[in-house]
C-alpha cells in the first residue's frame, strides 16, 4: 500500500483540518510544509504539486497515483479506502 504525502503550509487552516482527519482516521502518512523548505526544495513541491494538479493549491494529497486537493472529506475518505 502507498504511503500517503500531504503537502501544505503550516499557516493554511485546511491544511491542519486535514492533517488532524488523517491523524483521527490513524492514517500512515508523511507531511511537507512547503513553507519551512529552503528555496530549492520549496520549488520542487510547488512543481511537483503543479504537475500533478494542474495548480498550485494546498493542501494535495497524495497516495499512489490518485490526489485530493484542498479538505474534502468525502474525498479523503475514499483516498484511505483505496488499497493501492
């Protein structure tokens, strides 16, 4: 199974709705906070989550090959159901 990588910032308030949901739903998953990455790194996220998305929006959720961006919980759940 895919481990899951949440990108976000530490100030967007969906990002921690988000993180808290993965946390109560006991989910094994990893967070970027593209604002505490140096420059370089803080690029490569935001491209990274471009391509991925076609924009450049937090939070992305990433598992797999499939996403969620912003806090959608419906979403969210279907993404933890997924067994790949």
């Amino acid at each position: 199974m895919s481990k899951i990588v949440v990108y976000g910032t530490t100030t967007c308030p969906h990002c921690k709705r988000t993180k808290e949901f993965l946390e109560r739903n006991k989910a094994d998953f990893d967070v970027v906070w593209i604002d505490k990455l140096d420059e370089e790194a803080r690029e490569e996220a935001i491209e990274r989550i471009h391509r991925l998305t076609g924009m450049r929006a937090v939070p992305v959720v990433v598992k797999g090959d499939k996403w969620v961006v912003g806090f959608d919980e419906v979403e969210l759940r279907e993404l933890l159901k997924d067994k790949t």
